[in-house]
C-alpha cells in the first residue's frame, strides 16, 4: 500500500489495486472504465481531511442519490447503455441550472457511459475489421466523453470526483493521440489532488511527456514523485526513467546512484548476479559504466566503491567500462581498466579472467611481446602454488583452470616453436620446463599425452634418449580413452617413437626395453606402418632363437593383422609346419583353416581340398569328444563346422548332432537355436523339416506358444506329408488361439481351409475365425463366417453353435431399442427384431445339439422377459389424463402378459428334457428352473412338485410363438 493513501480512498484504491497494472496502459481501457463506474463517488478530492457533512450538504447528497435511484429504476438494468445515457441526459434536463447538487455527478456518469459506449463500439469495429480489412482502419470516438468531461470541469470546479475526471480525460485524449491535450489536464491533476490514487499513475505520465519532449527538467522532478510513492509496479520504472533523465542532463553521479538503486532493488533477493543481456539491470549498469567513464573512468569506479562499500556487480561494471573502451578503439584505456580491476582485487575469483581480457587486448593491439609477458604473468600469479590459488575456494580455483592451461599450452607451444627456429640448446631446455610445468599443473588433462609427445621430442633434440624414450611412453599409453582406430594419432607416434629412442640406448636394459616396446606396440597399435615389420622381426628373432610356440604365435598374431602383407604366405607355411612338429592336430587344423581363409578364388582345388580336410577334422574331433561324455564341448565343436566350412556337405548334419546333443543336455534354448539355424541356412536340406518339428516341440516345453505356432506354421508349408502338415496347422492355429493372437488364429485356420477344404475339422476352423473376428471386435466379418459354418455343414455341432452366436448378436441390438416415441415406430422396430431373434434361437433349439439347445431355450425366456418388460416400461404419452393413463398402463399390461407366458414355456421346455434324458442337467436348466421359481413360485417353489406334461418347445410352442391376431396394432393406434 503507498504511504500517501488515507482511509478514505481505501475502497477505491483496494478495487484499483486488483485490477492488472497494464489495465492503466494504452490500449486496455476497457478495465479503467469498470474501475471508474466502480468507484463511483469515492474519487479523490482537493481536500481529503475527513469531516462531517453539513445539513444543507446532506440535503444535497440526499437529493443526488433520490434522482440517481430513479435513473437506476427506470433503467432497470445498468448494463444497458443505451438506457443508461438516456436516463442520465434527461436527468440534466431537468435539472439545467449549474448550481443544482445533481448536475456534477450526472455528468461524471453520463461522462463515464460515453466513454464506455465508445471503446465498446471501438472493440466491435476492430473484430469486424480483424473479419475484413478492406475497410479503413477503424478509430475510437471519445468527443461526446471529452465534450461531457470539460463540461463538468468548467461548471464544477469544486466537485469532489475531479481528480477521477482530469484522469479519465486525459486518458482520452491519450486515446486519440492529443497528448498535449491530456498534459495541462495531468499537471491539474498532480497540483490539485496530491492525495489522489491517480496521483502517481499521473506523475508518471508526465514524466513520460517530458522525457519525450526533452524537457528533462520537468521529466525530473515528475519521475522522482512517481518514485516516491511506494509502488511496486511504477517504482523501479520511475526510478530508472529518473536516473536516464539525470544522465541525459550530465548528471552523471546522480544518474549512479539512482541507476544502481534500481540495480540493488531488481537483486536484493538473488543468491548469485549474473545480469542477462538485455534486462533492465544489464542496462542500467551499462549507463552506469558509461557514466563512470565520463567521470574519469577506473579510478572514479575504485573510489566509489570504496566510499560506498563493495557490490557484487562491481566486476560487471570494470568489464562493461573495459568492453566500451575496446569497442570505441580506446584499447590500452580498456586494458588499464582491466588490469585496474586486478590491482583493486588481486586475489578476487575473477582477477585470472580479467588478466586474460588483458592478454586478448594486447593480441589485438599485434603487441607480441607485451602479450608474452602477460601470459607468463598470468601462469605465474594463478598457478596451482600461487596466493590466489591458496585464498579461493576449490569451486572458484576450477573456473579458470582451462583458461591457465590454455595460456600454459601456448607459452609452451611459442617457446618449442622459437627452439626449434633457433636449434639452441638453452632453448629447447626453457620448452621442457614449460612442458614439465604444464604435466604438473594438469596430471589427468586429456592433452597430456600430446604434452608428453612434445616433451619426448624435445628431449630427444637434447640426445636424452632414455628420458625421451620414457616420455614417448607415457604419451603413447597415458590416454587410454584415445581413439585407437583414427591413423596417424599422437599415441601411434609417440609408441614409435619410443621403440626407435629405447633402440638407441646401448644397454642390456635398452635391449629388454626395446623389445617390449616393440611388442606392445604391434599389440596396441596394428595399423601402424611400421607395426607389420616390428612384429614379423620380432618373431624371425624368435624363430631362430628354435623358440616355435611363441615365435607360432606372434606369427599367427602377424596373419591375422596384417593379411595383405607380402610375408603372410611364409608366415601361414611356417604356422603349419610348427604345429605339425609337435604333433598339436586341432591347432594344425586351426592353421589350415587360417589358410583356407586366404586362399585366392583361384586356387578352387586348394579350396576344396583344405575345406574338406577341415570340416572332417572337426567332425571327428566332435564326435571323439561326444565319445568321451564331453557333450558341451562335441556340441560347441559341431556347429564350428557350420560357422567355419558353411558350405561343407558335413554341415547340416554337424549342425543337427549339436542340437541333439543340447537336448540331451536338457538346454532347450541351445538346441532351438541350432535347429533354427539349421531349417534356415540349409532349407532344402533334408534335415530342415526334422529340425522344424524339434525346434516347435522344444518351443512348447519352454511354454512359449506363439514361437511354437510360428515354427509350425512354417513346418507345415515345407513339408510334403499331408498329415503331418494338418496336425501341424492346427497345432499351430490353436496355440495362436491361447495366446489370443486372433489376426494369426485367422490367418492359420485360413491356410488349413484352403489346403484341405474337405477335412472333417473345417467347420470348425470356420467356426474358431469367426470366434477371432468377434475378439477383433468384427462382429460383421464374424457373422459371416458363422454363416459359412451353417452353410457347410449344417447339422455339425459347430453349425449349431453358429446359430446361437448369430442369435446372440442379433439379441444384443434387440434390447437396445427402446419403446418410446414414436411409439408406433420404434413398436414395430422392436416387434421386427423379436420375430428376428425367437427365430434364429429357435433354429439353434432345433439342431438337437444339447449343450446348444438349452442355453438357446433359456435365451428364448430371457428375450420373452425382456420383451415384457419393454412393453411395461415403455413411455407414455404426453397429451393423457390420468384416467387415460391408468386405461393405457391397462391395456399395456394386457399386451405383456402372454409374452410372461412364452418365457415360461420357454424355461419349461428346458424343464421338460431335463425330466426325459437322464443325466441331462446343465446351468441352463438349473437357470430355467431358478427362472420358472421367480414367475410361478406356487408351483416350482414347492418341495413337492405335481407332475405336469408341458407340450414340446421344439415342434409346437415355439412356431406359433406370434399368432396372426397380435394385439400389437391396438396398442400403436391407441397411442
């Protein structure tokens, strides 16, 4: 709430408050006037000290409030403008003299209606306008509200609503674009109501004008009242317009003060400043920098600070000064204030980032030296030993690190440039130590292994060889997240160059050295040019040194690296040979293999041969393994003739050995997958249909019925054995059918209907499709395949049940309709559907198929009922007396009952076969006889129960069902 408000205005001003604060602004004048009708004659006055009325001014407001509650009364409803303006103007008629207590507050209301009616008729000509823009641009009207409003001023300069007056005409002419027009009007307003609401809103506005009319004077004093009212809305903008006004005068110490009131108000609740471009605050400290700067630049920043204690902006500003002065061409300005900022705060978070403003300065400036000493300064003040390293917390240490190791990395970059220009010693001993410096700031940096590369080549410039040798190591096996399969990296260099460093150390050490380097780095790095002849040099070495299994193995290792290499087919011939000599056949196999490998397409009878050789070798390997009781290792080993030899003739059967082999293990999955492996690498194999068979009946031990189904499906299109394709068909359809897969159930049935069309289960293949398609929700697609089951086989127990599906569809639409009007129509819908429905239930009655019969007869009872008790329930007319209501319930009661009668029949018949087979008693007779209980329980509620014969359902009751004579017709004409 503002300091300035008195209890008087809280209504008013609590109702002003709720409203958005954009309601005041240009455009959004519709809230404004709500607002001024509301406040009604709580407006602000030129004396606002509280006071009791005299009698002669209670007379007065008497008299005002009886002619507005007759205005009201013969309006009715105030929302109706149009009656509203006319009640008010006919009020001023009758009161024409200017003196008269009515005329001022019948103008403000008439004043206030005009302005509404405008922006309303303003807002509808604007959405018309949105609809069509072909005409012009439609323009609010407030002449009649201006012409109203100047009238009241000018006859009442004493009324007490004047403030709200001033303000809502200079809204107006605001509207219209008049401002001058709306200035005089405001700066009445602030001289003559200072206690007003609209006091501060007005101030504002008037420092509007002003700013815009450069009288910055005026625009002062106007937004330095608007400021002194506390409101969160204008404040922090008449304080901001008021510190750009003292800027635009030159006033640039207040414009400071004022800015960065602005500045700690917007920041006071943040826990970190971090201004965002753009945002007021980003530009009230840009103009504060650049009055700083108009007033001496760093020094007087420095000063103030120190006079008015330190801010967490006080870095932004040295930045935003040293940026302007950069950007206007003052370069060594901007680095003085750079470096200022340093001197004033040597240890503070951000001195290691403004040191780099100062070197990218002086790169600008093409000030070689001076950039070199400021980035040496920069390492050395910063550094990990260093007062300010040791003063800042380890979040603040880590945020310039990559900024040090950066200047770091080029300080030693230059100097290696500048040794090896110069090839002087002193030199290349200055670059190591930047080198060594850098792996001691940065031990676990990713560019460690370049820095140690450029170490090892310094080093090696020196004659140091051990000391490079050890350098080019750690380089190439420090980053052991490098990309090893990028040519050319630092890592394969670095690798290299420590086999040719350690080669040059003439020691027994060296020697040892030099062999372990070169061996880990033909491992670590193989695509290198030069890992080829290392390692074939190693293993000749070796060779002739009558080691054979290491010298076999780094040959192997050298084959299979590098198959290109001209020595590959010596090496091959010396592997083979090796193994032979010891007399290792399974790695004499291996060997031929590797041969085989690489044998050119032209060599076909070397191919065949060593491919024969091969896959026998590991057939019979299998097999002496399979002898022995190592079943894993015969089953891994059979399907390596496969993986190894795929074309061999052995495969196939290698392949289906392996899978027995896992079923013999119990390990279902294995002996899956090699079945499945074998039926599809080698499908016309005669093992394929075998291996499908296998691989399903695995498939439905594991429990998985959809896997099983598919294999199945596809075990019967291969195979040739009609039987064995049915069975499978309908093995695979009916697991299909448990794991209600319906579109697979579908289509599987399908396929066995259109192979064997003739078979004795098509019926009910047709039969469970059409039981698919309903679970799809296709009860149409459903119904016609049920008619194909009738269709085809008539008198087969799946016809029946077809007939009882369609009759239970046809039930489900039968008790949606519902009798009411129009009666007669929805009567005859619903007398068409019963016939429809007894008749399809009454076919399913008649298949003689038990299980379908009864529950068909009780269905039968049950649409009886239904039938029944739609009639009783059905809805009456609208236009009967209750006499003629009575009659009508009457006769509908009378239309029912032989319906109760047929449902009782319906249930006896049941009743009646239950009695005449033996045995013969299901739910649906137990239901029938639950139902007969509940509508004759006289009779088959008692524990002795009189015999009676009940004419047979099937062959009399149920054709006669609708006599020609139905009463149906009475009632729908008597409706």
């Amino acid at each position: 709430m503002m300091k300035k408000t008195l209890k008087s205005e809280l209504s008013f001003w609590v109702a002003l408050k709720k409203a958005p604060a954009e309601a005041f602004r240009f455009g959004n004048i519709g809230v404004f006037f709500s607002l001024l009708v509301l406040a009604g004659c709580g407006g602000g006055q030129k004396n606002l000290t509280p006071s009791l009325l005299s009698e002669e001014s209670l007379e007065e407001r008497k008299l005002v409030l009886k002619e507005e509650v007759k205005v009201l009364r013969d309006v009715a409803v105030v929302s109706k403008k149009g009656e509203a303006l006319r009640g008010y103007q006919a009020l001023l008629a009758r009161h024409p003299d200017p003196g008269s207590a009515v005329r001022a507050p019948a103008l403000k209301r008439l004043g206030d209606l005009y302005m509404k009616e405008a922006h309303t008729r303003f807002l509808r000509e604007m959405e018309a306008f949105e609809i069509d823009p072909s005409g012009p641009l439609p323009l609010v009207d407030y002449k009649q509200a201006i012409k109203t409003y100047t009238a009241l001023l000018r006859d009442h300069h004493d009324y007490r609503e004047n403030d709200q007056v001033l303000y809502a005409l200079s809204r107006a002419y605001d509207e219209i674009g008049e401002r001058d027009q709306a200035l005089p009007l405001l700066e009445w307003l602030v001289k003559e109501y200072a206690l007003s609401p609209y006091r501060l809103e007005a101030s504002f506005r008037l420092g509007e004008y002003y700013f815009d009319r450069a009288e910055f004077e005026k625009a002062g004093l106007a937004y330095a009242d608007a400021a002194s009212w506390e409101d969160p809305f204008f404040q922090d903008k008449a304080l901001y317009k008021l510190a750009w006004t003292h800027f635009n005068l030159k006033r640039y110490p207040e414009a400071i003060k004022v800015f960065l009131k602005v500045v700690d108000q917007k920041t006071e609740d943040m826990t970190t400043f971090e201004p965002e471009e753009g945002s007021l605050v980003w530009e009230a400290l840009s103009y504060v920098s650049t009055s700083f700067r108009r007033l001496g630049g760093p020094p007087a920043v420095a000063l103030y600070f120190q006079q008015n204690g330190p801010r967490p902006y006080e870095k932004d500003l040295y930045l935003m000064m040293g940026n302007h002065y950069m950007v206007e061409g003052e370069a060594l300005q901007g680095i003085e204030t750079y470096r200022a900022f340093i001197a004033v705060h040597p240890l503070a978070p951000m001195a290691p980032f403004f040191a780099s403003y100062v070197i990218e300065a002086l790169k600008k400036q093409g000030d070689v030296i001076a950039t070199e000493a400021a980035r040496i300064r920069l390492v050395q003040d910063y550094a990990s030993n260093s007062l300010w390293f040791k003063a800042n917390t380890e979040a603040d240490r880590a945020r310039p690190r990559k900024l040090i190791k950066t200047e770091l990395h080029r300080l030693a970059l230059a100097s290696h440039a500048q040794a090896q220009k110069s090839k002087a010693a002193i030199d290349y001993r200055s670059t190591a130590a930047w080198y060594r410096q850098f792996l001691l700031e940065f031990p676990e940096d990713k560019d460690r292994s370049e820095i140690q590369f450029l170490l090892g080549e310094t080093l090696m410039a020196l004659e140091v060889y051990q000391d490079a040798g050890e350098a080019f190591e750690a380089a190439a096996w420090a980053g052991v997240d490098q990309d090893k399969d990028k040519e050319e990296t630092p890592n394969r260099k670095a690798a290299y160059a420590a086999v040719v460093a350690f080669e040059k150390v003439k020691t027994i050490e060296g020697e040892k050295r030099f062999t372990a380097i070169s061996l880990r780095f033909t491992k670590d790095f193989p695509k290198d040019a030069q890992a080829p002849i290392v390692l074939f040099n190693v293993a000749e070495f070796l060779f002739a040194k009558a080691v054979y299994t290491e010298s076999a193995s780094i040959l192997g290792d050298f084959v299979t690296r590098y198959a290109k290499h001209k020595n590959i087919p010596a090496a091959r011939k010396l592997i083979a040979h090796s193994y032979m000599k010891v007399g290792d056949f399974k790695k004499a196999r291996m060997a031929y293999g590797e041969a085989l490998s690489h044998l050119s397409k032209k060599d076909k009878k070397d191919q065949a041969l060593f491919s024969d050789l091969m896959a026998t070798a590991i057939y019979k390997e299998a097999e002496i393994l399979k002898e022995k009781g190592e079943f894993a290792e015969a089953a891994d080993l059979f399907q390596s003739v496969a993986q190894e030899v795929p074309q061999s003739e052995l495969a196939p059967a290698a392949l289906f050995e392996a899978a027995l082999l896992y079923e013999k293990q119990e390990q279902p999955r294995d002996a899956v997958r090699v079945y499945r492996k074998l039926s599809q690498v080698y499908a016309k194999s005669p093992l394929a249909e075998k291996s499908y068979v296998h691989a399903g009946l695995l498939y439905e031990q594991l429990g998985e019925r959809l896997q099983a189904a598919a294999v199945f499906a596809v075990a019967a299109k291969t195979t040739k054995d009609e039987a064995q394709a049915q069975k499978l068909l309908w093995n695979a359809a009916g697991y299909y059918e448990d794991e209600e897969s319906w579109a697979k159930v579908i289509a599987t049935f399908l396929s066995f209907i259109q192979r064997f069309p003739r078979h004795v289960d098509a019926p009910e293949a047709l039969f469970k499709m059409a039981h698919a398609r309903e679970k799809q929700g296709r009860q149409k697609a459903a119904d016609k395949l049920y008619q194909s089951v009738i269709d085809r086989g008539p008198k087969t127990f799946f016809a029946a049940k077809a007939r009882f599906k369609q009759a239970e569809h046809v039930f489900i639409a039968f008790k949606a309709i519902r009798l009411k009007a129009p009666f007669a129509k929805n009567l005859k819908k619903k007398t068409q559907a019963l016939k429809n429905v007894v008749d399809l239930y009454s076919k399913a009655v008649q298949t003689g198929h038990v299980e379908v019969v009864t529950v068909s007869a009780f269905r039968l009872g049950e649409v009886f009922e239904h039938f029944q008790l739609a009639i009783l329930e059905a809805e009456r007319p609208k236009n009967l007396n209750a006499e003629q209501l009575e009659e009508y319930a009457f006769q509908l009661e009378e239309k029912a009952y032989p319906f109760e009668e047929k449902a009782i029949k319906a249930y006896e018949s049941n009743v009646h076969r239950a009695r005449q087979s033996v045995g013969l008693y299901n739910k649906w007779v137990k239901k029938s006889f639950e139902r007969l209980a509940t509508l004759r329980p006289s009779r088959y509620r008692r524990k002795e129960r009189a015999e009676r014969v009940v004419a047979n359902l099937d062959a009399v009751v149920l054709p006669h069902m609708f006599s020609a004579d139905s009463s149906d017709k009475r009632i729908a004409g008597r409706k």
